[in-house]
C-alpha cells in the first residue's frame, strides 16, 4: 500500500460516483423526506408547464444530484473553515430569496424579477464557489443550469403573472415553501 492512500477519500469519490449514477425515485426517497420531494414535484410541474417534460426532469435531477453531493461532502467534513461559513451565507441568502419568492407570489403588485434575479444569481454564485474544489466542473454546470432555468427572465414574468396559467401550479410550490419556512426546514 502506498503512503498516499486515502480509504476516506475514495469512499467519498465512490459515494459521489454511485450517486452519479442513481437518480431513480426509490433512491432519492432514502435522502429526501417526503415534504421536500413534494416540493421537487411541484416545482417539476411547474417548470414542464413553462418548459417542457424534459427540460423539467433533468433540472429537478440536477436539483437533487446537487443537494446530495453536497450533504455527502458536508457530512463527511470536506468543507473547511472558509467553505463552511460560505454553507452559512448561503443558507441566509437562500431563505431570503425563498421568503421573497413566497411573499412575490402572495402580495400582490409586489414581483420585482431584477430583485429576484439578482438574488438567484447570488446564491448560485455561492454554490458555485462552495463546490468549485470538491465537484467536477459537470457538476458545478448544473447548478449554472438550475439557477439559469429558474432564473430566466421569462419564465419568472409568467409564474409570477396573477391571472397566469401557471397559477396553479405556482400556489402549490408556495405552498410547499411556505410550510418549509414556517417548520426552520429552509
């Protein structure tokens, strides 16, 4: 055996690897609790209506494939002093781009999409700097890829239109997030 063998560090790379290649339901039930699955499927319905099938599928695979990777490294120690006070200014700004998000959707007259988007752009800005020395350039894309997706100016202008037709869809993802809110989940 050689002196710069690292069993912790290959487990972590195979725990990564295995979770590259498993996205099935049975899989991500067993890292993701049902209120936040929920969510995932609200939010799925809502980016097919704007989008379509595919491009909603592999944003919410991307969506769970990043939060697992990052649970994966945050329970294994990977991150360090730095990193994990960037986790902390990230779970900030990420609820106060969701309690925005949710009082957007509830107050009318109150949507202002450069706000929203300049908040996006923040969070995904942070993510991206936080898993930049411990993921693959892939893997950080697809947090480009989220952030772009829900982040897209058009698409915000719609969900957030009042008489849309993704009202529907829109009332129950914030549901979903107001209930996370109130519970300390986000």
């Amino acid at each position: 055996m050689s002196e710069s063998f690292d069993s912790q560090s290959i487990g972590l790379r195979a725990q990564k690897k295995l979770l590259s290649k498993m996205t099935s339901r049975k899989v991500i039930q067993t890292f993701i609790d049902e209120r936040s699955g929920r969510l995932l499927d609200d939010i799925y319905r809502l980016a097919k209506d704007y989008y379509d099938r595919k491009r909603a599928e592999k944003v919410i695979k991307n969506i769970i494939k990043t939060v697992i990777k990052i649970g994966i490294l945050y329970r294994n120690d990977q991150f360090n002093t730095e990193e994990l006070a960037l986790v902390e200014d990230f779970k900030k700004k990420f609820r106060t781009l969701v309690m925005t998000f949710v009082s957007f959707a509830q107050v009318e007259f109150s949507y202002d999409r450069a706000f929203l988007m300049q908040i996006m752009n923040e969070c995904g800005d942070m993510l991206k700097r936080l898993v930049s020395r411990h993921l693959t350039e892939k893997s950080v894309n697809r947090i480009s890829n989220v952030f772009e997706l829900f982040g897209n100016r058009d698409f915000l202008d719609a969900v957030f239109k009042s008489d849309g037709p993704h009202k529907e869809s829109m009332s129950k993802v914030v549901h979903d997030l107001s209930g996370m809110l109130e519970n300390n989940v986000l």
